[in-house]
C-alpha cells in the first residue's frame, strides 16, 4: 500500500498543506522550524490514531491547532492499494476481499479523519474505496446494490483499520541521552541493543535472517562488524571488542536507522526518518543514502534533512521544499528544478539549500559577480548561482524558461542576469509571468566582461601573459577595451590558447575575480544596483507584466 496524497489542515503550523504524487522515496528539506517535522508527526498522528469511525486521543493541548484556528485538524490520506500491495494482509481477508469486489480490488482508498477538539475526539468525514462510500459523517454507509450489507461492511472497515492503524514509524531525529558509560553521551536506542542481542542469540530461521541483513547493513554503512556479547552491542576492531555505545554518534545512529527499518518495522509499514544523517560524516551519510534506498525499494519511505550530502545522494528521491512564511507552512515539490540542475551540471543541494538563485550566462559571471559581492561588502552567502551554459554549451532558452518556473514552483526566488543579446528571452520570461520585471536584468553594454575596471584587466592580463609566456601587448588590448571596440572575452589569442589550463574567458575571469577586491577603482553603478537588489531582495513570488529592467 503506498501513500500517494497527504493533506492536513490546521495542524500547528500546517494551515493547509498538500502532498500529490507521492514516490516511494521522498526528501523534505526546509529550514530549521519550517514545518518538516510538522508534517510528519501529522503522518504519524493520522496512522497511529486511526479508527473507522470516531475515536479519542488524550493529553493533546492548544499548540496542536495552527494559531488563531478554531476549526478541526483535518487529515485526508489518499492511498494506492493493489494486488500485491494487499500481500500484508492475511490470504483469508484478501480472499473475502475478492469475493466483495470481485477479481479487481479498487486501486484508489481515500479517507478523511478531523480532529475536532481539545478533547482529542475524532470524527471520520469519509473512507472512499473506489467509488463506493464506506463512512461519511462518522457514520457506516450500507450499499445494497453491491451486496454488502453490515457484516460485509463491519469486516471490510477491520480490514481498513488493519491496513491503516499504526502503519506509520516515524524515526525522530536522533537525540543525545546518557547511555551506560558515565563519560559517554550516546544516541544508541537501548531498546536497539538489547533485541539486536537477542536475534543473534536466536535458532529461529527468520531471526537469523534478521539479523544477517542488519549485520550486513551495519558493515556496509559503516565498514564495521557487529560483534555482540555479554548481552550488548559490541563492533570488532581487530582482535578487540568495544561496545558500540562508544563509537561515534553517526555510527550509533546509523545502527538505530538500521535497526528501525529492519527489525522494528516489516515492508508494510511507512518509514519516516527525521535527518538521518544528523551525527555523520559525509562518507557515512552517503553510505547510509545506499542502503534507505534499498529499503525503499520495497516500501515507502519520507526523509526530513538539512544535509546537503543526503539530498546530492538521493537523485532518484522525490524531492519537497518546506517553507515557513507568513505564519504558515507551504510544501511544493522540487523534482523538476532538480532534474534542470543536474542538466546544468549544478549540484541540486547548492540551490535548495539557498534563499533565492541568480541565474547567469557562465561561470566567468557568477566568479566575477561574487567578486564584486565582496568589493562593496555585499552578502550573498544564502544565494545559489546556477549557469545556464549546461555541459560546455549554451542552454536553450525553453531551458531558461522551464528553470525559472521550477524555481518558482519551488518556492525558491529566482533572479535572472543575462547579456544584451538575450533580451529578447528576458522579455519572454516577464511577459510569460514566470518572474517578476524587478528580477530580471540584461547588461546594458553587453556582458559582464564590458564591466572590468581597466587596471584590474591591465593588471589580469599581463599576469597570464607572464605565467603562461604569451607576449601580449596588453597596453594594445586595454586600449582598444577602452574606446569600445573590444571586448575582453574576444581577445583572440590564436594557437597560443592551447598553453592555457582552461578557456581564454574563464582563464581571464579568474584573473579579474582574484584582482576586484584590492581593485581602487570603484564598482559600476550598473553592476552595484544588481548586487544591492540581488543581495537585499524579499522573497516574492509576485509578478509582473511589464517588460525587463535595464538597470
């Protein structure tokens, strides 16, 4: 059974946020307090309180509801239930199964449950099994003209509630608490240690098996060897033994992780993983990536992270950006814009992780922008350059167009800065309402390279005359830079450009970049109104229709 829609209401910061499409594997990334764990405990509240009709959950207080909400929390589950999706299910159910639906059991089981007070009382407003109502106002909907008369229809909301209750484990992040050794903080689940010992010690076949995929898993991610003994956790590090409660928080929760998913829980149930790589290494974290993947290959599975090395080693997660903004949580789907980054050589995480992207010609921009960032003391450390020369060559424009949508689609602000020849895409995005005008900007004189400050090109250019013996009368070249009749990217120096490490445009960028910021000439205006806007930008998702700016 696979979880294809989620959508909650008024659940603390979620005032209303909806998942669609859903994969077997999908990654939250957001801020920290952006609503990630929000979501979900919001999973975790719906499977492990669920009852076909009615219900009570005690202890629940006002920070429950999203603020100022005085109506119910409302959860809808949307799930995709199949032949052999129903294997969880006894051969006795399935069979009665059959036998009310006939061959074909319906692919599409939605139900909707509120929470409608302090008090913790829940109301089911509808299970929908295919096009046959089940409940609606908490109340069990006979069908008379399908033969399921209230026996039926009792056994088929068991079934349900078998299928739905508990369905859910949510993994929290791993939290440090004093383990057995006094000078040790450990994050190792005792519980974990204690079952592993157990199923090691087991002459059952099936806890064996269990065991041997843990061990396997736990060598795998961590290139250590479960050693138990004396009834604990032990790894084996040549001829020695240590317990595992002393190795380091990434290893400890990656035996959690491990444990969770392997031994606590069977492929029918939901895994979902608040930052799994919390405590690792990168290498670890990676490792780790391998083997969630794998298990979700036979069940779902949601991940909420901060990491970087987790989302670049996911590629084939369903990726969901969480945003926390004007009081509420927004939730929209990345996978497009993270398909066009990877097309454009950008790693996904550098972008997702920032505040707003600028997209730009080349890395000859982004180098020499950053450079006059720091010139006129600009931050732009949350801000994501992403080129639009994808592989070596110029990316189409529908490209542009459908990386600008993403971003937008995203949540993620995006600004756009191209050269005088491409004014006509500037416009076409603005027209099309992709971005607003106040975000997009074509050079005026061209490109950035018309921007150089004449002694930091002076000064670039006879440093890679001198390193790589080119002989260049640079005098001629800043001359003509000058007077208008060169631009610095096209100085064209013949078969010579084959002594250079890179191209002459990223070659000369280098040189330019490492020069701005002891430069004493001041910055364009033209490029100090670019950087300010760029740097001082409230993200927005309004737009415009007017054509692009100029300035």
């Amino acid at each position: 059974m696979k979880l294809s829609a989620f959508k909650v209401e008024n659940y603390r910061s979620l005032k209303q946020v909806s998942l669609e499409n859903m994969a077997e594997l999908n990654v939250l990334i957001g801020k920290n307090s952006s609503g990630k764990s929000n979501l979900l405990e919001a999973m975790n509240m719906f499977f492990s309180e669920f009852e076909p009709v009615k219900g009570a959950t005690p202890g629940l207080n006002e920070y429950i509801w999203h603020k100022g909400s005085t109506g119910p929390v409302v959860f809808e589950a949307t799930f995709e239930v199949t032949g052999d999706q129903l294997t969880g299910l006894p051969a006795e159910d399935q069979a009665f199964l059959t036998s009310v639906f006939g061959k074909t059991v319906p692919s599409i089981l939605k139900i909707t449950r509120s929470l409608t007070n302090a008090q913790g009382v829940w109301k089911t407003d509808s299970i929908v099994w295919g096009i046959i109502v089940m409940v609606k106002d908490d109340v069990p909907q006979l069908s008379p003209n399908l033969k399921i008369d209230s026996p039926t229809l009792e056994r088929i909301l068991k079934i349900v509630s078998q299928m739905i209750k508990s369905r859910f484990r949510l993994l929290g992040a791993s939290r440090d608490v004093r383990g057995g050794d006094r000078f040790r903080t450990t994050v190792l689940d005792e519980n974990a240690q204690t079952s592993l010992w157990n199923l090691q010690q087991s002459t059952s076949l099936r806890d064996e098996e269990k065991y041997v995929e843990v061990e396997t898993a736990f060598s795998e991610v961590t290139s250590l060897r479960l050693d138990p003994a004396q009834a604990r956790l032990m790894v084996r590090k040549g001829s020695r033994r240590f317990p595992l409660g002393l190795e380091g928080g990434g290893t400890q929760g990656a035996a959690n992780v491990l444990f969770a998913s392997l031994v606590e829980t069977d492929d029918f149930t939901i895994l979902g993983i608040e930052e799994p790589g919390i405590h690792g290494h990168p290498r670890l974290q990676r490792r780790l990536c391998r083997e969630i993947e794998r298990i979700a290959r036979r069940r779902q599975v949601l991940i909420s992270t901060h990491s970087p090395t987790v989302v670049d080693a996911l590629p084939n997660a369903s990726t969901w950006m969480v945003e926390f903004e004007d009081g509420q949580t927004r939730v929209a789907q990345a996978d497009d814009l993270r398909r066009l980054l990877r097309e454009l050589g950008s790693r996904p995480s550098d972008a997702l992780f920032s505040d707003r992207i600028v997209v730009v010609e080349g890395m000859p921009d982004r180098m020499v922008l950053e450079a006059f960032a720091r010139r006129l003391g600009i931050d732009l450390a949350d801000v994501a350059f992403v080129t639009t020369r994808g592989r070596g060559s110029e990316t189409p424009a529908k490209t542009l167009e459908a990386l600008v949508s993403a971003a937008g689609g995203a949540l993620i602000p995006a600004f756009v800065i191209l050269d005088a020849d491409r004014s006509a895409e500037a416009s076409r995005l603005v027209e099309a309402k992709l971005i607003p005008k106040q975000q997009v900007h074509v050079w005026k004189a061209g490109s950035i390279e018309s921007y150089y400050p004449a002694d930091v090109l002076r000064d670039a250019l006879q440093a890679i005359s001198t390193r790589y013996s080119l002989n260049l009368n640079v005098n001629k070249y800043v001359q003509e830079f000058q007077s208008g009749k060169l631009s610095p990217n096209r100085i064209d120096i013949g078969d010579k450009a084959r002594r250079l490490d890179s191209s002459w445009e990223m070659t000369l960028a280098e040189e330019v970049a490492a020069r701005l910021e002891r430069s004493q000439s001041d910055p364009p205006t033209e490029i100090r109104d670019t950087l300010a806007a760029i740097g001082t930008a409230q993200t927005t998702t309004s737009s415009s229709s007017s054509g692009p700016t100029s300035a």
